[in-house]
C-alpha cells in the first residue's frame, strides 16, 4: 500500500520507506498528486485538472503542462517503486485506488463510524489524524473549499468529542479536547464545568479569566463556580451535562450524568428533579421498567405541584410504552391540566407533546388533533403549542409515507379552524401531500401559504415553520428551477436555529441541498450536505422519520462517487427505518438505497432491480415524482457515476 498524507504536510510512504522530498522539488507534480488525493475515487476529468493546476493558461496550454507533469512524477518513480503512480483511464487521470491509503479519506470515515458507534475512542481515532489541518502553509486556490470542509468536519467532531468524554466522566480529557474550541460558547461552558467537576476549581477560574470573549453562560456558570458549595454545584452541573445530551439525542449519555449528580448530596427537591430527568432518559430509550425506580423517588422526594406534574406526564410515557394505552391518555389529561395551572410554558408544551403522542398510539391522532382544535381554539397561536404542532407535523410525514389520504384530512383542518397555528400546519401538510404526488403548481401555493402564516406568529422559530421553506426547497428541485433551491434552504435554516426542538428539521434540510446537488451531477458537492446532516444530529438529536430522505439520496450521492462503506452504511440505516414504519413509501426509500449500495459495489444487475422495486413501491403511494425518479435510474444508472 502506498500511504499519502496531506494532514499537517504532504507525505508518500511506500511500505515502510517515505518518499523523499527532494522528489517533490517540481511543485506541479506534487500538487497534482494532491489533487487527486482530494478528488472523488481519486480520478479527475484531463481540463478540469488542468484547469485547476493552470488558471488562466489557454486550455491548449494548459493540457501541454499536465501531459508534462504526468510524464515527469511517472519518470520520477520508475525503477524505484512497484507502483504506478498515475492511471489514464479514458478521459481521466487518476491514483490507483486499490493500492493508496489517504489520510483526508481515513479522517471523514472515522468520523461517521464515531457517529454510528458513538465511541470516544472511535472520534479519538479520527480526530488524531487531522494534525495541522490540509497541507499548512500552501496557499493554492483550489485548496480553500477543501481546507474549509475538512475544518467544519474537524470541528464538529471535536464537539461531539468533548460531549461524549464529559457524559462518561473522562473529565480531563473533556477539558483538554474543549480547550481546542474555546472561542464557542458551548465549549466554554463544558470546559468550565469538566474543570469543576474535575476538583480543578482554581484552574476553572484562571481559565475563564483567559477567555476572550466568553458568553452569558459561561459568565453565570463563572460566578457560581466562585461562591457555591462545591458538593451541590457538581450536582447541578452533572444535570447541566444531561440536559445537553438529551438536547442532542443521548439519552443514555444523559443517564449517566444524571445518576452521577445523583451519588452527591443535594437538598431533595433537587434530588427529585434529577430522578425526574433520569427517567425521562430511560423512557427515551424505551425502558419502561428501568424508568419506575427514578420516576418512585421523584413522586416520593417531590411536593412541588409543578414538578408533580411532569412526573405525571412522565407515567403517561410509561403506561404509553407499557401498551396501557387508557391509563396514558387519562395520565397526559392530567400532566396538562396540571401543567397549565402550576407548571412553565415548557411544561405545558411538554404535556400536551404528550397528548400527542398518546394519540398516536392509540392509533387515533387525527381524533386527538381535532379534540385539540375544538378545545384550545385560537388558544392554538401561542407560543406554548409550537413544539406539539412540530410532533404533528412530524405524525403527518409517517401518515404520509404509509399510503394515507392526508389531503383530505389537512382541507377538513382548513375548513373548521380559525387559528393561524393550525391553519399554516393544514397548508404545509396539504401542500406535501400534493408536491409527493407530483400537483407542483398547487403545491407551490399551499406551501407560499403555510409560510406566510407561520410569519404572522409569535414564536422564536418552529420546526413545523422551517418545514414549509423546506418543502419548497425540494419542490424547487423537482420542477429543476436549482437558483430558487438556496434562498428557499436559507430561510428554512434561519427558521431551525431559532427552533427549540429543531431536531424534526434540519436533516430534511441538509438532505434537500444534497437532493439538489445529486441531481445537478455534483455528488461531491452532495456529500458536503451529508456530513453536515450527521453533524446536525450529533449536536441537536435526529428524528429517524423526519430524516428518512437523507439515506437514499446519500447511497445515490456515495455511490457515485464510488464510496461503497458510505453508501452501504446509508442503505443499512434506511434499511432500518423501513422495518421500524409501516408502509409503502419507507419500503420504496430502502429499496432505493439498496440500489445505490449496490451500484457502488459495482454490481448493476442489483442495482437495476432495486431501482425498479422502489419505483413500485412509490407508485402504489401515489409518489409520482419519486417513481419516475426511481425508473430513470434504472434504466441508467445513477447520474454522476462518470464524473
């Protein structure tokens, strides 16, 4: 194998024998071995390296300097290596993929095999490779976009890092991994609390006093570090530490923080809370009975009503979870009363969140929805229903995907209910309902309605908001108008990061932008949205309904670029989602990335039949655009495999 590094510096090594730099005194040979380094399967188009190396040269020219070039590094290593070091193939020069190891491509699957175990020491892997960051010091223009990716990857992944480490009490090394991202605000506040927690109190506080410019929380976080009682402060910033990970969809990393603040003293309304949040933790993973010990100490240590009431709404999740379904309704009627009189906002919506989801499993969420229209009325605009209706929306995409008529539901919703909340979800509802099954015209206003609607409303931000612009993002696509894609994604964008709970969102927007880029022949540009989509759930959690989307544009986006672990890793997860949801359209998205997983392996014959099995499947859900996508690949494959 020949191993070339462009982390920290260029390096070749053959075997165990590096290739020595006075080899590399021609500054072009080099830096077209770096390109195609950086290329997709390693292989450039002749102009468009040529291009690249040569701006501003006639292309005559230029494809006189890159013959040259290619003549000059294969001359360089004849007689000394066994390998050749550029291929012609066609059109085409590139790196003998087979036999090279690319420190760059090492980097970026790491960091989604960390994502898939969610293992320290996988992101320690991973991150350990980045060194100084691509080829320190060399100023070539076709490296920025490069550099640039790899330093948003790198700091992502040193987020996620540090979080993990925190959870599972690797309390040094959580500092010292947070210590290389000081300038944000999160990392400030994680390294103020791992130096806490570590008992390096002084050093937390000389920390902070080094700090630039630190945020509202770490300044808080400062002061109380100075004047409270040590044993009850680490409690309270191990629940810190859990809330974080519920925030970004690890439960059993919140788990774990919490029971740590749990073993430190703590007065017992403080001590009720903390079991409260643990159960929440184990209820999120779907342990119902790990979840009783927790949720018994917080009845029994608690005799604030409020608090009383989000434990209630927690055993309406049990009994949910349980399959007793009566007793989780007459639980969640019960959290919401209660939170209405006693709790916060954000108890409120998390009760009536519950009301939702217990509706869903009984099987009756359109009866639940339109017991909730009748009974909250215009109450429905205030901002306490914004996160109930983001679960909606998120119910009606499954409604959707398993073959159901939500068109007629969303005019019934339009014809019955005077609130703004409920009007912009019935448009958008209604206007995806009619871009899946290929009504673009309709849709288009259905959608322009939902998101003038949503302005009119007071909320900071609502996943059900960015929703629409998303929708119109995709519809974008589909009718080929690609200018329209960017400012529709943007606006969807600023709307998710006001969102407090934007995890129903920002996946489908990331998988939108590489939608688009996939079907303009730009899969490297594609995966760029990709990885960013893995990013956005690390740090915010994911919803694996909302998301669907993501996996079959990826393995179409990976295969063409012939990244068979990646692509494969995608048509697994979509794999999954279609065993987990009933209905057509979950089977058709698996059966789509399959395809892709199998063209990126090279076998076609697969490929075509999978293609073809997908489109069935959207044509019995009325997926019209979707299915004329899914017969196009298979008669030709996927677009971009050539590039």
């Amino acid at each position: 194998m020949v191993r070339l590094e462009l982390l920290g510096g260029f390096r070749v090594t053959y075997g165990d024998a590096a290739v020595p730099d006075e080899l590399w005194t021609r500054r072009k040979t080099a830096a077209l071995v770096k390109l195609l380094c950086l290329a997709p399967r390693h292989r450039l188009r002749r102009d468009r390296l040529a291009a690249l190396l040569w701006p501003g040269v006639t292309p005559r020219a230029a494809a006189a300097n890159l013959r040259k070039t290619v003549h000059l590094v294969r001359r360089m290593y004849a007689g000394r290596y066994d390998v050749l070091p550029i291929e012609s193939i066609g059109d085409m020069i590139g790196l003998p993929a087979e036999r090279i190891w690319v420190d760059v491509v090492e980097f970026r699957a790491g960091i989604a095999r960390a994502r898939r175990s969610q293992s320290p020491h996988d992101y320690a892997s991973a991150v350990s490779l980045y060194r100084g960051g691509l080829l320190p010091g060399e100023d070539d223009d076709w490296l920025e976009p490069h550099r640039a990716d790899l330093h948003r990857d790198h700091v992502a992944a040193l987020e996620e890092y540090a979080g993990l480490l925190e959870a599972t009490g690797q309390l040094a090394e959580a500092a010292r991994v947070s210590r290389l991202l000081v300038a944000d605000p999160s990392a400030q506040v994680r390294l103020l609390r791992a130096l806490t927690l570590d008992g390096r109190r002084e050093e937390a506080v000389r920390a902070y006093r080094a700090m630039a410019a630190p945020g509202p929380e770490t300044r808080k976080l400062h002061v109380e570090v100075r004047v409270r009682h040590l044993p009850r402060l680490s409690a309270l910033l191990w629940e810190q530490i859990g809330d974080a990970r519920m925030a970004a969809g690890d439960n059993r990393g919140a788990l774990s923080a919490y029971r740590s603040g749990l073993e430190l003293p703590a007065p017992a309304p403080e001590v009720a809370r903390r079991h409260r949040a643990a159960a929440a933790a184990c209820l999120g993973e779907g342990d119902a009975e790990q979840a009783e010990r927790h949720l018994r100490l917080a009845e029994e240590l608690t005799t604030d009503p409020a608090e009383q009431a989000r434990i209630v709404g927690l055993r309406a999740e049990q009994a949910g979870l349980r399959g007793d379904i009566d007793t989780a309704l007459a639980l969640a009627d019960v959290a919401r009363a209660h939170a209405g009189m006693y709790g916060t906002a954000d108890d409120a919506c998390r009760a009536e969140e519950a009301m939702v989801l217990v509706s869903e499993l009984r099987g009756e969420w359109r009866a639940g929805l339109g017991a909730e229209l009748s009974r909250s009325g215009p109450a429905l605009d205030a901002g306490v229903f914004g996160r109930a209706f983001d679960r909606h929306q998120c119910i009606g995409l499954r409604r959707l995907h398993a073959g159901e008529d939500v068109e007629e539901f969303a005019r019934q919703i339009l014809a019955e209910t005077k609130s703004v909340r409920a009007q912009a979800f019935a448009w958008c509802l209604l206007g995806e309902s009619l871009l899946l099954r290929g009504r673009f015209d309709e849709a288009a206003g259905c959608l322009d309605e939902s998101t003038d609607l949503h302005a009119h409303l007071a909320d900071e931000g609502s996943a059900a908001a960015a929703v629409a612009w998303q929708r119109l993002g995709e519809l974008a696509v589909c009718r080929r108008r690609f200018d329209e894609v960017g400012p529709t994604l943007r606006q969807a964008s600023a709307v998710a990061a006001r969102a407090p709970a934007p995890r129903h969102v920002w996946t489908r927007i990331h998988a939108t932008a590489a939608f688009a880029r996939v079907e303009l022949g730009e899969p490297e540009i594609a995966v760029r949205s990709v990885r960013a989509a893995a990013a956005a759930a690390a740090r915010h959690g994911d919803c694996p309904s909302c998301g669907a989307l993501l996996h079959p544009v990826a393995a179409e986006a990976y295969a063409a670029l012939g990244d068979a672990e990646q692509s494969c890793a995608h048509a697994l997860a979509a794999a999954e989602s279609a065993a987990r949801f009933d209905g057509p359209v979950w089977q058709a998205m698996a059966a789509a990335a399959a395809a892709g997983a199998a063209l990126s392996t090279g076998d076609s014959a697969a490929a075509e039949e999978r293609f073809r099995t997908a489109a069935d499947f959207y044509e019995a859900a009325g997926y019209v655009y979707w299915a004329g996508h899914a017969r196009r690949h298979a008669a030709a494959g996927i677009p971009g495999l050539a590039i």
